[in-house]
C-alpha cells in the first residue's frame, strides 16, 4: 500500500511541476512580449496629447509586468524548495491592486466607498504579507 501511495504522490509531483513548467514558459513569454510593447509603446508619449497623454497606460503596463515578475518567482521559488512562498503571491496581489486604484484614480473613476474597500483589502494583503514573512523566519529558525 505505501509503495502504491508513493508511486501516486511521485506522479503527483511529476505532473505539478510541469503545470508550473508550463505556466512559468508562458510568464516568461509574458514578460518577454509585454516589455518589448512597452519599449514600442515609450513612443507613442512623443504626441504630447495633453499632460497624461499615455502615462496611465504607461504605469498600468509597468505595474502589470512587475505582477508577471512577482509571480514568476513564486514558481522559481517552487521549483527550489517545493513550496509555493506566500509573500510573492500576496507581493502580486499587493502591486495589483495598488495598480487598479491607480488607473481608476488617473481616470477619476474611483468611488469613496471603492477607495476604502480598496485600502481595508491592502491592509488585510498588508498583515497577510507580514505574517507570511513572520512564519517562514520561525521555520528557518526551527530547520536550523
């Protein structure tokens, strides 16, 4: 019976970190593809249509290859110690919303009650992130 159990968790293992291979691949393309848009996209700040202009897209295009990085190394982390670190995941979280309430505030789209849902959301990501980085300083203590 644990032969059979650790036969199914190595085919578990082996097909978890292809997913993650797989994933990874396509993050990097991501990442890849959107910083030469990005480069390709400096240009279009060139045709001076108002103080703005393209900055937002600009900021929301940054902001969302920094969400790419940060979850491309949670699975680089992944691949190290098998374990998915939770402070890059709630670091992409984080750098998300940050970036949706900058959009909506550059487009003044944002309402009192959202700007506050907004703030109690990045405090619980806030107290998440600091507990996360808490416990693993307690297990690396406790490994060693």
């Amino acid at each position: 019976m644990k032969v059979l159990i650790a036969k199914i968790k190595k085919i578990f293992d082996t097909s978890v970190d292809i997913v993650f291979g797989i994933i990874l691949v396509f993050i990097i393309l991501g990442i890849a593809i959107g910083a030469i848009q990005l480069f390709w996209s400096v240009w279009t700040l060139f045709r001076f249509e108002g103080i703005t202009g393209h900055y937002i897209e600009l900021i929301a295009d940054v902001l969302t290859l920094y969400v790419l990085v940060e979850l491309s190394r949670s699975l680089v982390e992944y691949f190290s110690t098998h374990k998915l670190r939770l402070t890059f995941i709630v670091d992409a979280a984080i750098v998300f919303v940050i970036r949706e309430i900058l959009i909506a505030l550059f487009k003044h789209e944002l309402a009192p009650e959202m700007l506050y849902a907004f703030s109690v959301f990045l405090l619980v990501l806030g107290a998440l992130r600091t507990s996360a980085v808490v416990m693993y300083q307690r297990e690396k203590k406790i490994s060693n």
